[in-house]
C-alpha cells in the first residue's frame, strides 16, 4: 500500500452535488405547471409539439455533435429544455414540423455552431422562434396542420392584439382571467400562475434570482404608467412573465455581475414597451430580450463588481 | 440571534462528528524524522548541522539572516543522517535534514515559569527564537506579525477559532484541552503589539468550547467570545475581521492596515508554551481522518514526522481509499504517496474514498453566476478562467486574479466542474512575472 498512487488535482477536493445538467433538468421540472396548464387547454395539440420539439432537438444535437466531433451532450439535458421551449413559445395550433424548424434553427444553428453550450451569444430558443416569424411572413409555408380534434380556444388571439386595436375595454380578458388561465397565443402566455409557479421553484433552487426578472417587470410596469396605458394589462398579458422568468435569465446569455443584469432587464423592459406599443406586439419580448442579449458581453466588460475592501474601509479607532 | 458573518462563502457538509468528540492522542515516535529547511512563508533556512551530528530536540538546526524567516529546530534527540532533497507536500523537492531518532529521549521543558512580567520585545524575540509560523496552515512567521510597523497601531487581536474547513478538528479539541494555555497565549499577543482588546472568533458548531472559554473570561472586559456562522471560509483572515469588526482589509494590504492582528488557536497555545517551558515548535496536534481513515482522531505528532508513519500509528486507512490529503479539503494538497513529512504547517491528513472525491470532467463555464455568489473577495471567478485560458493575463488581473487568496469556493459551487483555482495559481504567476519586466 505505501507506494501506491493516489489521484492528484487542484484543490477543493470536495464538490457541491450539483451539474450543469441537474440544473438543467430543474428548469425542465420548472416547465411542469406550464406543461400541464397546456395539456389541459389544448390536449393532443399541445403533447404533439411538445414531444415534437424535444425529439428534433435531440436527433439535431445529437447528429451535429457527431458532424461536429464532439462527445454527445444529452446528459446535460440542455437539448430537451430548448425543445420544450420553442414548443411552448408557439402557439398550439402551429403545425408540429414548426415546431421542429424552430428547434433545429436553435439548437444547430445557434448553439452548435457557435461552439456548444456556453459559448452561444443568443438564446437558442428564442432565436429559434423568432426565425420562425420571419420566415413564416417571406414564405408561405401552408396550413398543413394534423386534424387533432377540436382545439378550444386556440383560435382566439393573443390578448396583446387587444392594446394594439385600442379596444381595451369590454372585450379583453380579465386581469383574474390572465392571470389564472386565457386560451390564447402562445402556450407560454396561458397561464401567468404557472409561470410564477416553475419561477418559484427556480428561484429556491438557486437557478434564478430576482434580479432581471424584477429590472423587466418593473421597468415595463413604472413606463407602461407613464406612457399613459394599462400597466397591469401590459405585464399579466402576453409572454413577458415567460420571458423574464425563463427567457431573459438564460445563464449563458444574460450577464454575470448583478448590476449588469439589472441594466440588462431595464434595457429588455424599455425595449418590449416601444416594441409593443409602436411596432408589433407579437415577438415584442422576444425580439427585445435578443437584442439585451447582443448587449451582454459589452455590460459584463462595463460593470465589474466591487472588490472586497474597495468598497469601504473604517478607519483604524485609537485611543 | 442573527450571528455574524461575511457575505458570499459556501456550506458544505463538514463531517467534523468522526474526531470532535476525542481527546488527543500522543503517538509514537518515527525511526527517523526528516525536516525540510523551509516551512514558512519568507525565505528558507540554511542548515546549521552537519552529517553526523549529535542533536537534542529543540535544538536550532536551520536559520536565516532574512527579516520574514522563522529557525527550524530537531522535533527529536538523535543522530543527523542525511542532509539532502526531499519531496515536500505540495510535490516541491526541498532540502532537508533527516535524523535518527534516538530510543531514549529526554523529558525536557517541564517546568513553567510565569509570563506575566514579559516585555513586548522578549515576547516578540520568545515567538522569533521558538520558530513559530501561523500553524493553521499559512506559516507566516508570527514575529513578522508581532511586529506591526509603528503608523499603524493594531488595537485588536482575533484568535482565529473558526476551523472553518470540513473535516478538521484540531484546533477545537486544543480549545478543549488547552483553554488556559490559548488564553495565556492572547495576552502575550496582545501584550506584543499593545493592542488592548482581544477577541475569540468561533463558529457556531463549536459551542461547548466557546461556552467553556467565555465562562474562564468571566470578568475579563478585554476579551471576548464572539461566535460566528458556520460558514466557509469564515476563518480565512480577510472574512474573518469582516465579520467580526466590519472593517475590509483593502485589496493587496495586510490586517495591520485595518488595526487588527489574527492568530490561529495553535499558534497563540505554542507561543504560551514557548513563553512559559522555553519549547519550541517541535510538534503539533493535526487531525487524521476521512472517510478511509480507520480510526479517526487527532494526534499529537513531531515536525518532521512522515505521514505514512502518522497514518499507521493512527490505525491505518481502509482499501478504498482513493486520494490522499495534507491540510482541508478546500484548500489542503493531494498527495501522490505517504513519504511526504509533518510540518509546522500541517493540520490534517484526510484520507477519502471514491464516494467524497468528484470525479466529473470540467465542461465548458455556462454562465451560471454562482462562483460570483460564492466569492467572498467579490470577484469574478469565470472570468478570470476565461482570461486565464486565452492568455490574457490583464484581463484576468482586471477581474481580481491577484485578489483571490485560494479558498475555492467558486469550483466548489461550479456546476461545469471548472479548477478556478488552478487557473488562478497560473495567472498569479504569469501577472507577477510580467511585471518584474
């Protein structure tokens, strides 16, 4: 026994448990409620792209690593949380071969050609769903949807289409409604309580913290007021909730230092009121936590945190 | 009660219950004790024996002309064998001087005379003769900081109590045992410096020992026990003054610059017996155990004691063993074998199994922010790595390479199981190296 070897390394020599990939399958768990609130809504539409979008990002992943030369990445569980994230950015009614366009834009083209997992400069998913919105306007890419059933609902639009007609009153959705469930756009917009619910359980875990969601939110609640429109409206509707809890805290995309992120999540907020109000509503958040991503690297270089001791020192008590 | 702390900093699992609980055993004596001239921070000694020699335990074998060096002197009676280069425990080869141990050895300072009427300058001369470092692990010559430069007045001085590392209990079973002797040791301490208030810093996992402490200060107005957050690193020295006084040592400067002076528990016990028998660091208590350690317990042992004789005469380690460990786990040094020996500086050999060592591969940094969390210096771990990597040393400078003191809180948080810490060594060396241009 006294000359056998021992394993060498750098110190520590005792790790934390957690893997880039147990955090990962949190945020998967995190998508539980939305999930469920879309299955319940919309049934087959919604399990077809679901499983569509997460079976295109594996086979995609999986088939460019391999292109690629790189050792096969589904441990880290990052392809099926972007599957599950452009089918839950669309709305259910989209065909599911969509859905399946929209993840492998974003899973080859945005993370793998861009060097894997952590050297992505957009969020993939996002990107994927925004590539989805031009092209379906430049082609017409046809209705070829599966006959499911009967999808309740669906047909109805984005509630954001009501500030855009300026038709705010009688026939928009509750602010109770919003919050608890509305069977419009995207899956990601049905529920604000599901959201806040797989927020919650992010934040617990450590995953998130408050900080760009709370600069997002209020940045665009405090200049919705101003601006003289409904500020309860503008944050309950849509996919801002989405965007800000699960979208814009993207750990790979999002800036490091806290105070980066709150001016991240106020440019994000500015951002998605202009777009909303006087641009389109639809893809306002997406588009505008993209373009907060384009600013990520030049805020983690502007604002580099306080080292310790630099901050404040109390002079030395002699008596 | 909200106890006080520093921000940033980790929990991890700190399986102290293995050794906390028993008393402090004497193990047998090496049939030779090889001790390396270099066991502080500063410059190294010279050999002042030569083969063949006669030496008595605690006579003076090595010493140097250098203002930051602390003598070394024999842990033993016996004969000089060898005066060569050995593998010390962090893998460097350094010169040693290897003794015979004699069979019989003396029993020597027994007898305690009174310190009370010391003067700050034969306090400072006892710490500088008796070869005391920092024995929680830094080996800092303690004169060195004893002798705080006159604008700056030190006004308090904090025994590090915290042994924040998992798995080390040595200097909470010396507390235990040795209460008297530790606050014998803080009046000297403050007595050198003139500082008029001293201070217990402990974590709260240790309260029998902080109760037994302030129930022996009761009366005392100018030390007190102040007890801390179990938290890693609380006692790394910077946290440490942190918590305690809420002033921040500045970035590159010492505690002096702040008013306050910090020793380990061990060392403020040995500057007592140094003061009181004339003994000097000829030995220390370090703890022995891990999960493939046999018998668990702490153990008193001489400098120069190799570790694979400490290992054996502490009951020995179980096959599973898989890594080898001198100091904590977080900032402690892997061992390739056994042959490496005690030194003033050594405060535990961990043994682990398969099941405490991590044996995933680093991945790419995904930007998770949580070494940024963890960083107790607030600096941005991440970045220094990515900097580190492409060979931009100024970049990682920018990010507060030079600031890091090595605690690995960041790799313990990392998800992408990323060596921060070996990173960060690489950029020290590359910054200091670029500026000697």
């Amino acid at each position: 026994m006294a000359n056998s070897e021992y394993l060498l390394s750098s110190p520590p020599h005792v790790k934390s448990k957690e893997l880039t990939g147990s955090a990962m399958r949190d945020v998967a768990i995190a998508l539980l409620p939305v999930i469920a609130v879309a299955i319940y809504f919309f049934r087959l539409y919604a399990i077809v792209n679901l499983v569509a979008g997460v079976a295109a990002a594996i086979v995609c992943e999986w088939v460019m690593r391999k292109v690629m030369g790189r050792e096969p990445s589904i441990g880290d569980f990052s392809a099926i949380v972007t599957g599950l994230f452009v089918a839950i950015l669309l709305p259910p009614s989209v065909p599911f071969w969509y859905v399946m366009i929209g993840t492998v834009i974003a899973v080859a083209l945005v993370k793998e050609l861009m060097g894997g997992l952590g050297t992505n400069v957009f969020n993939p998913a996002l990107f994927g769903f925004v590539s989805l919105l031009i092209i379906s306007q430049l082609f017409a890419l046809g209705n070829m949807t599966l006959n499911l059933g009967s999808l309740n609902g669906v047909t109805s639009a984005t509630p954001l289409t009501f500030i855009k007609a300026g038709a705010l009153n009688g026939i928009r959705p509750g602010y109770w409604w919003l919050f608890l469930a509305h069977a419009g756009g995207a899956i990601a917009e049905v529920s604000v309580l599901a959201v806040l619910l797989g927020a919650a359980y992010l934040i617990y875990k450590g995953h998130v913290t408050w900080h760009i969601p709370a600069a997002i939110i209020g940045t665009v609640f405090i200049l919705t007021a101003i601006l003289g429109e409904n500020p309860l409206y503008m944050t309950l509707a849509g996919g801002l909730m989405f965007g800000a809890f699960f979208m814009a805290t993207d750990w790979v995309t999002s800036p490091d230092n806290r105070m980066a992120q709150i001016i991240y999540g106020v440019l994000i907020g500015v951002l998605i009121v202009v777009i909303r109000l006087y641009a389109a509503p639809t893809g306002a958040v997406a588009y505008s936590i993209l373009i907060g991503n384009a600013c990520t690297p030049l805020l983690n270089r502007l604002f580099v945190r306080k080292r310790f001791g630099a901050v404040k020192t109390v002079p030395v008590e002699t008596d | 009660m909200e106890l006080k702390t520093f921000r940033g900093g980790i929990h991890p699992p700190y399986r102290k219950e293995a050794t906390a609980k028993k008393a402090t055993v004497e193990i047998s004596l090496p049939a030779e004790v090889v001790i390396p001239m270099q066991q502080n921070v500063g410059a190294p000694n010279t050999p002042t024996v030569n083969v063949g020699d006669r030496v008595e335990a605690g006579q003076q074998i090595g010493s140097s002309e250098a203002f930051i060096s602390a003598p070394v002197h024999s842990s033993v009676s016996g004969t000089v064998k060898a005066i060569e280069e050995r593998r010390n425990f962090t893998g460097a080869m350094v010169q040693c001087v290897v003794i015979t141990v004699d069979p019989n050895q003396p029993a020597k300072w027994t007898e305690k005379k009174d310190v009370g009427d010391l003067s700050p300058e034969q306090i400072r001369d006892i710490a500088k003769e008796a070869g005391l470092v920092g024995l929680g692990g830094a080996a800092f010559p303690t004169f060195v900081k004893l002798s705080p430069p006159k604008d700056k007045p030190i006004d308090i001085v904090v025994i590090n109590a915290c042994e924040c590392e998992p798995f080390l209990t040595c200097d909470h079973r010396l507390m235990l045992e040795r209460a008297d002797d530790l606050l014998a040791g803080l009046k000297l301490m403050m007595k050198a410096v003139g500082a008029g208030k001293g201070v217990i810093g402990i974590e709260a996992n240790k309260m029998d020992a902080a109760d037994m402490l302030s129930s022996k200060l009761a009366g005392d107005s100018a030390v007190e026990v102040v007890v801390l957050e179990v938290k890693y690193p609380e006692g790394a020295e910077k946290m440490l003054i942190d918590a305690i006084t809420g002033r921040r040592v500045p970035p590159g400067k010492l505690p002096s610059e702040v008013g306050v002076l910090v020793q380990n528990v061990q060392t403020a016990v040995a500057l007592y017996e140094a003061a009181a028998t004339g003994k000097p660091v000829i030995e220390r208590v370090i703890t022995v155990t891990g999960p493939a350690m046999k018998d668990p317990k702490n153990v008193l042992v001489r400098i120069g004691t190799p570790i694979e004789h400490v290992v054996e005469q502490s009951g020995g380690m179980t096959g599973d063993v898989v890594k080898v460990i001198i100091g904590g786990p977080m900032t402690g040094w892997a061992q390739k074998d056994l042959s490496a020996a005690v030194v003033k500086g050594t405060s535990g050999i961990l043994a682990l199994t398969k099941e405490v060592v991590d044996a995933n591969a680093e991945q790419q940094c995904v930007g998770c922010d949580k070494c940024i969390d963890a960083c107790p210096m607030f600096l941005v771990p991440n970045f220094i790595v990515r900097y580190a990597r492409r060979g931009q040393w100024d970049l990682a400078d920018k990010y507060g390479a030079r600031d890091c003191f090595e605690c690995g809180c960041c790799s313990y948080v990392c998800p992408a199981r990323i060596p921060h810490v070996g990173y960060v060594r690489k950029a020290k060396a590359e910054i200091a190296a670029a500026q000697k241009k």
